[in-house]
C-alpha cells in the first residue's frame, strides 16, 4: 500500500477547517424561517438546526460515508459514480459479517437474488423461533451491488462487511414488535399486490429482511402529510417523484447533503419506540466499531475508504460514530447455533412485499435504472461472468497508488432546498408507446380495448399529471389512468390493468442461483435426475414421463422425487400417475415438476445435509422425538420410513420402539382412527414380506389392546371423545384379538372394560350395543329388537339419527352388522312419517358423509345385496327381516328321510360296484372292498342293551320308534331304535 503525500496532513486539516464554516448560511436561514413560523426559538429550531449539524457531522467525518436508498436507481447511479471518481481501497458495506464468504458467488447467478443465512435447529433461541431465517436481497439497480462488483472484480480492492451477525439479528430482535423487516404486506399493498402469484410473493418465506438502506418515515402523520401534499398514493411514488427524479442528475456533493438531511429528518421525527431504536444505535455502534478495529489492525488510511450504508444510519448521534468516536462499544459473543449460508432466488414481487414497498416500485426502479445509464452513459460496474449481463469490454484499472485531496464540499442544500422542482418536458414518444403497449396487453388479457382506448390512456395520464403539479406524467400516473380507461368495473382475466402495467414495466423478475453456487444436496438432486433429459433449473412446470419396465435406471429417479414430494412444497413435484404404497411400486409413472420455480426450498435442504435420504431421515426423527408428538404422528413417521428409505430396519425399528412408548404415555384417544388405519397397513406389510413379525410391532399390538381396554370405559363416557375414536379403539381391538389373544392378552379385561362401558351419548350407546353383539352378549334378533323400540318412541325418534351414526361407525369394528344398519336405515324409511322424515334427511345425509366416508360403501355393496336390482321386481319384494320364518321340519321326517337315503345308497353300491371301483381308483384309494358286515338289524336284535346305553348317554328317552324291530338297511339300525339318539349324535359329531 502506497504511502500518502507529505502535504497531505497540511492539506486536510485546512479542508476540515473549511468544513466548519460550510454550512453557517443555511443555519441563520433555518433559525429565521423557525422563529417566523413558530413565533419564536423552540423545539422547531432545535430540529431544524440539528438536522444540519448532523449533515455538517457526517460531511466532516474523514472516512467517507455514502448514503443510500435500499433498491434507488439515484443511489445505484451515484454509487458508480463515485466509484470511478475516488477508486477507494477498503469498501464497508452494511451487510450481515458472516455473509462475506458468499458474495463470490452472485457472480453464478441471475440477479435479483437473496443472500441467506439460516438455521434449522436453534441453541440459545426459544425453540418456537426454528427454523431462523435471515436474507439480504440483491438487485443490479442497486448502489450495494455496485460496490460489491467494484470490490470484487477489482486488484488490491476490500470488501468488508461491518454490519451485525446473523446471530446478533435474532439476539436482539424482541419478537414482540412489528416492524416493515418481518411484514408480508406493507401499508403501500394495493389489489394488485393481494392478486400476485403467491409462489413469487413468497419466495423470501418468512424470512427476517436486512435493511441496507432502509429510507421511510417512521412517523405515521410525517408519512401521510407528505402523501397528501406530494399528490401521491403512496411513499413509494412520493420518493420516486421528490428525490429519485431531482437526484438522478445531480453531483455527489450534492447527493450526500440531501440523503444525510432526510435520513437525520427521519430519525429526529421518527416515534420513541424504545425497542426499535436501541436496535438502531446498536447497528450504528457494532458498525463503527469493526470499521475501527479494522483499520487499526490494516493500518489503512480513512481518506482511502469508502463506508456504504443506509441514510438513516449516516446520520447517527451515538458516541461510537466516526473513526474518532469515543465511545468503547462491546460486542457480545454469538449463540451456539449452526448457521447455514446460501443464495436463494428473488424476485421483485417479494422485495416489495417484505420491505413495505407498493407492488411494481421495484419493477419501476428497475426501469428507471436503465433509462438512466442511457441517459448519463455512466457505465455501471458488474460482476464478471454475471448471468443475464453483457461482458465488460474493457477490465477494472487498478487502483491508482495516490489521489489529490478533494476539496471541502460547499453548501450545497441550500441552493437544493431553495430551487424550484424542475419541470421535465413531456416525452410525447415514450407516453405513447406506453399506450399503445398497454392496450395490447390489454387485449390479450381479455379487455375490450381499442384504439380509442390508447388515446384516452394519453391524454388521462397528462390530465393526471397537471392535476398532480408535473409536466411529466410518471409511471404510477400512467398507471392510474390506464385502469381508470381500460378496466372500467370488470377484471375478464386473472391479471388486472394494475398489475399488466406493472408486466409492461419491466414485470416481476426472478432470479435464479446457478448450478455452481448450489449447496451439495441441490446439485445431487440434479445431478440424479438427470436421466430424464429436462431442464428442470429453469422455471415453469415440465412434465416427466417414467416407464420403469423398459428403462430399469428410471426406478433411481423415482426414489427421488418421491422423497422430494415428501420434502418440498405442493407443487414443486407433483404426482400425476402412480402410487408408491407399502408394498407397491408403480412400473409406469408421470409427473409435473418445478424445482425451478421452488428452487429456495431445495436450496434450504441443503442447509439441513448433504443429501436428501439424510433430511428426511432427520425430519422423521426429529417428528417423531418432538414434545407435541403422538402415537398416530410417530407411526406416520415409521411408514414414511418404510415407504420411501427401504433397505434396512434399523430406523424403522427405533420409530417403533418410540411409538410403543408414545402410546403408553397417552391419556386420551385422539389419534386412535389414525393408529388403527397404520398400524393395519403396517401389519399387512409385514405379513406379506417378512418372514417374521417384527418385535416392536408384537410389543405394540399387545400393549395397544391393554392400553385401548383401560380407556374404553372413559371413553365412552367422555364428551370430548367422538363416535368416530370410539369405534377405532374397539376395531383395535376386535381385529388385533387374535394377535393379541397369541402373545398373551386376556379377553376378560375386554369383556370387562365393555360391561363397565355405560354411555349417554346414543352414537356411543350404538357403539356399545355393537361391541356387545360381536362379544356375544346381545344377540342379533334383541339387537333389532331396541332399534324397533327406538322408532316406535316418539321422543327417541329425533335422536335416532344419531343412534344410526353410531351404527354406521360400528361397521369399523363389526363388519358384519351392516346388514342390521341397512335394516335400520331402511325401516326408519318405512316407518317414519314425512313430517319427521323430511327435517330428518339433511342430518342424516350429513353425518354418513362427514363420519362414516370411509364405511359409506360397505353399506352400499350390502344394499346391492339385500334390494333388487330391478325396478320391477321391488314392488312385489319383501324384505328378509320381514319374510316368514320356515316351518320347523320334525326329526322323525328327518330321520325318515335319512334313512331312505342310506338304503339308497346301498342299494345303488350294490347294483353298481364296477363304478364305485373307478370312483375308488379316480381318488386313490386301494383299500378294496371291505368285508360282510352282519346286517343292522341283526346287530340291533342281538345286542338290544348296547343301543339302550347309547341312548341313555345321549339322554334320549324316548324308547323305541315303533314295535317291533322294522326290517331296514344296517346305517338305520340306530335311528331305528333312537331317533333323537341319532339326531342328538349327529349334532355332537357336527360341533367336533
């Protein structure tokens, strides 16, 4: 580093003494103008008075401070300006310090784009903040842009960042106020921003925004006496008209004098809000503080720095300001949480809604950007190999090794404030294309506008223009008088005119993080969806097609979009044929894909590893192990975990053991339909592709049905315990009986929990008529017994929808009963009369739909069933319940009958034995034929006692069927003698 002149410490105190005097006219004009106006010195003095003696502070400061305005085309400009003039050595920029390493890499992107820090897991924050998020938008029409490509691309340049961390940002941030930096919508929000794509809106999230440059009134009577007298909508316009315009073509003296005066007019009148300015004035302190530490530690000369930061913070009282400052500022160490840094992109749409800013100020600035750089020729600096720019012809010079001392700036606010606005004369040629394009986006969004249409825009927006006091009209006067033209009182598209004149000036530009500057994770997404040949970095939605059964390595690129469908937002990947369900794999699948669009998400997983089986294996632990967690959410975690990282069962077996401890520790049945439904699936699975159970799942049935047996009683009991949770506790544990019953449960603790069960509500007492039945203890026939009971009271009759609601959720644990529910609906049909009946529907139509979706068609097949299929055939139909019962049959017909058959068969054996041969070798048996048996009846007559003992065991009593010995085949000796012995035999032999 070059050593300075020797004159040069003659020649800058005799500027620093020059300074003191440079702005003693304008005081003795403001003390004349404050005791005119307010009859004498007071507080009005003294804030006019201040505001130049905090001018004339920052005027004096040796280290140059250059003012800006976050996203101003006059401060961007200003900024390249001055860059070329002093070619400084160590630029300070007021951005967060630990975002410095990321910088480098804007040149990868497409502006506007967001530098990042995040964290994901908090250490030393309340947990409710996580995620934290923290980002600083970037534009081209910016001055912070500027300095950042002026410092990087050029030799023995510094870029130091000297605002405060990441970390500092949450540390003192209260989370209790409410500030533009964490708004969504500012108070400039019009239609047109409530009508903008939420995707592009929200691309930010919710995110804490960095104000570099924030410039805005924070005295609400200040903002709005400026609107009303400015004849604007809002402060955006206002600023554009009053400040943009009559500093885009003046010198920096002159620009540095003006920001100073409206930030330190800000800051005087701004509200003693105790919180927010402590924040400020510890900005202010941490910034001259690191500016101090590193020029004490490089030895560099303040007259060879530039300080860039916003007007508000230029214009500051603390102690700590300038390289003199007195004050010894101590900066507290950070917190123990990870951050994370990155660039995400932005767009111009989610600038304004976080800043507060009128939608399409951002697009308009833009604009104003390029016309001024054609206008002035002033060559901006850019970022080499910058996406979207064209390549600088010439390279950054060096910088110069000595520069001659500026000379004191003059007073330049006072010829400022006393010079009357300069009028620009109309550009009848820009004025006109504006028309002419407006009413052709017009028409292609539907409107009926015309020629005529165009003119009338032109001479509304000079009307507007006259009636606002400019002979120019702007952009936000163009833009009112082509919805007053155009629009009318119908909106035909889903643009209005608002927002198509916003497109027309440069639209909602989105930026883009290229490949290079993507985390790990983001560029290994990419890099494994390769095979599908899209271009799935740039916006918009493409559409994927996966034959797996032909192209075997598409089976990878499922993996992963189905984990990113877990992981990213709606949209973002999007199924539109295929299934992945445990157990299935789809062999053919489509998808609508936009990691373009969504690429702030998959950046943001990067933050939380190095690869996408890695996140999601840590947002299901991290779900699964969470306070709020239960039982349904730690089994929706083990499912994901099957489902979509296969391959081992060491996490499925952790989220197991963990939702076993889960249930054991609940007290209420929220989540039982939820448990039911996956601890189903999950058996399924395992049945069908393990060999064996695994533990945890035995461990879960077993403790699931004590666990669901303990809380059946109070459940049914409970008011804040729906039918509908009910029903999913007792299909736990009705179709988990069997398995429970082989590891070791009882069925009396059920048996008991059902009888200590005594519900008011009548959807329960459904509920538990229905347990009973399954259990055995209520019979099907005394069932339908109390529902013809209920309908047959005319003081149940409004509350028998209800019963039927318990009915239909009874299905989940009884399936066999819908044929009882069909009988029930149906006979509530057949009896009620229509001045019961018709109020009645609506209910009943609701609850089937809102309670019982998922069992609404196990009742429709058992209709199907049980009503004819023709319409013919239903007036001659009777329902089975009401059919007569068949006449009993008298066993001595029975045994008759049985009898005439065996002497048929033996005589068909007899007359035919050739083909009973054939039968016997047709069913491999080659026993032969079996030896002469003596015949039944001999056997009855020759052992008479024998037949009597039999009957005697079987309690038959009846004696002998008739007489004598009747002459019969042998199989009839026994039925013969004892008819009910035989019945009563048959019986015995049927139930073993």
């Amino acid at each position: 580093m070059s050593a300075a002149p020797e004159n040069a410490p003659v020649v800058r105190e005799s500027t620093r003494a020059a300074r003191e005097n440079t702005f003693a006219g304008l005081r003795g004009q403001l003390h004349e103008a404050a005791a005119a106006f307010a009859g004498g010195p007071d507080a009005l003095e003294g804030i006019l008075l201040g505001m130049v003696d905090d001018v004339d502070r920052a005027v004096r400061e040796p280290l140059e401070i250059f003012p800006v305005c976050h996203h101003s085309p006059a401060s961007a400009l200003a900024m390249a300006r001055r860059l070329r003039e002093k070619r400084p050595k160590v630029v300070y920029l007021e951005l967060c310090e630990d975002m410095a390493p990321l910088l480098t890499e804007l040149r990868n992107c497409r502006l506007p784009v967001a530098v990042q820090a995040f964290a994901s897991e908090v250490d030393g924050f309340p947990p409710e903040w996580a995620p934290l998020s923290v980002v600083a938008p970037i534009t081209e029409a910016s001055a912070e842009y500027q300095a950042i490509a002026y410092a990087l691309d050029t030799p023995d340049v510094e870029l130091v960042l000297v605002d405060r961390s990441s970390d500092h940002v949450f540390q003192w941030d209260s989370r209790g106020r409410s500030t533009p930096e964490a708004a969504g919508e500012g108070p400039d929000g019009d239609k047109a921003a409530a009508d903008e794509d939420a995707t592009e809106t929200a691309l930010h999230g919710e995110a804490v925004g960095v104000e570099i440059g924030d410039l805005r009134p924070r005295f609400a009577e200040l903002e709005e006496h400026l609107l009303r007298h400015g004849k604007v909508r809002h402060w955006s316009e206002w600023w554009h008209q009053y400040v943009e315009l009559p500093l885009g073509d003046g010198d920096h003296d002159t620009y540095r004098q003006v920001m100073f005066l409206i930030g330190s007019l800000f800051r005087r009148l701004a509200p003693g809000d105790p919180s927010r300015v402590r924040v400020d004035e510890d900005r202010e302190r941490y910034m001259w503080t690191r500016m101090r530490e590193h020029l004490a530690a490089t030895g560099t000369d303040p007259e060879d720095c530039l300080y860039v930061c916003g007007a508000f913070h230029a214009a500051s009282r603390v102690e700590e300001f300038g390289v003199a400052g007195s004050g010894a500022y101590e900066i507290s160490p950070r917190s123990a949480t990870t951050w994370q840094h990155g660039l995400i992109p932005s767009s111009h749409a989610a600038i304004e809604a976080q800043f507060g800013l009128a939608a399409g100020s951002v697009s308009i600035a833009a604009t104003e950007w390029a016309k001024n750089l054609k206008r002035t020729r002033v060559r901006p600096y850019r970022l080499a190999g910058q996406a979207g720019t064209k390549k600088s012809r010439a390279k950054q010079a060096a910088v110069p090794a000595a520069q001659a001392a500026r000379p004191a700036a003059a007073d330049r606010l006072s010829g400022f404030l006393g010079r009357p606005p300069v009028l620009d004369s109309l550009d009848e040629a820009e004025l006109l294309g504006w028309c002419v394009d407006i009413v052709s986006a017009a028409r292609r969004a539907g409107y009926l506008a015309s020629t005529a249409d165009a003119i009338a825009v032109f001479e509304t927006s000079i009307l507007l223009a006259g009636m606002r006091d400019r002979a120019k009209p702007t952009p936000y006067d163009f833009q009112d008088a082509a919805v007053t033209c155009i629009e009318k009182d119908a909106v035909p598209g889903r643009r209005d005119v608002r927002r198509l004149v916003e497109i027309m000036m440069g639209g909602d530009r989105i930026g883009q993080v290229g490949y290079d500057s993507l985390p790990p994770l983001a560029r290994d997404v990419h890099d494994r969806l390769e095979p599908l040949g899209l271009k799935l970095q740039q916006r918009g939605v493409r559409r994927a097609l996966l034959d797996m059964a032909s192209r075997p390595e598409l089976r990878d690129c499922s993996d992963v979009l189905w984990m990113l469908r877990r992981l990213l937002p709606q949209g973002a990947a999007r199924t539109v044929m295929g299934e992945r369900a445990l157990g299935e794999r789809s062999i053919q699948e489509s998808w609508d894909l936009a990691l373009g669009t969504h690429q702030r998400a998959l950046i943001e997983l990067g933050y939380e590893g190095v690869s996408i089986e890695q996140v999601l294996e840590q947002r299901l632990r991290r779900a699964a192990y969470a306070p709020q967690a239960t039982a349904a959410t730690v089994l929706e975690a083990l499912e994901d975990a099957t489902l979509y990282l296969g391959g081992g069962r060491r996490l499925a077996d952790e989220l197991g053991t963990r939702a076993l401890a889960v249930l054991s520790s609940e007290r209420s049945v929220d989540g039982a339909p939820q448990v039911l439904r996956r601890v189903r699936r999950l058996l399924a699975y395992y049945r069908t592709s393990e060999p064996v159970l695994p533990p945890w799942i035995e461990s879960f049935v077993k403790a699931g049905y004590a666990h669901y047996c303990t809380l059946l009683p109070t459940a049914f009991t409970d008011e804040d315990a729906t039918a509908g949770q009910v029903a999913a506790m007792l299909g736990f544990l009705f179709g988990m009986e069997s398995l429970a019953l082989s590891l070791g449960c009882d069925r009396t603790q059920l048996e008991l929990a059902v009888a200590q069960s005594h519900p008011e509500d009548p959807s329960k007492t459904a509920l538990l008529w229905a347990a009973q039945v399954q259990l055995g203890t209520l019979s099907r026939e005394q069932l339908r017994a109390r529902c013809d009971e209920l309908l047959a009271n005319p003081l149940v009759v409004p509350a028998y929808p209800r019963y039927l609601s318990g009915f239909v959720h009874a299905l989940e644990p009884v399936p066999g009963l819908a044929d009882v529910v069909v009988e029930a609906v149906s006979n509530a049909f057949g009896r009620l009369p229509d001045a019961v009946l018709l109020p009645w529907l609506p209910t009943l139509i609701g609850t089937l739909r809102a309670g019982a979706a998922d069992l609404a068609p196990l009742l429709i097949r058992e209709a199907g069933r049980i009503f004819p299929s023709r319409l013919a055939a239903l007036d001659a139909w009777v329902p089975p319940w009401r059919a007569p019962a068949p006449a009993p049959v008298r066993r001595a017909a029975q045994a008759a009958g049985q009898a005439a058959d065996v002497r048929r068969g033996a005589a068909l054996a007899a007359a035919h034995p050739a083909a009973f041969d054939a039968l016997a070798d047709l069913l491999g048996c080659t026993e032969g034929w079996a030896p002469a048996a003596p015949a039944g009846m001999a056997l009855l007559t020759a052992h008479p006692a024998t037949c009597d003992a039999v009957a005697d065991l079987l309690g038959c009593t009846e004696g002998w069927a008739q007489d004598g010995p009747p002459a019969a085949p042998a199989g009839a000796a026994l039925t013969a003698r004892h008819p009910g012995a035989a019945t009563a035999l048959e019986s015995l032999l049927a139930g073993t």
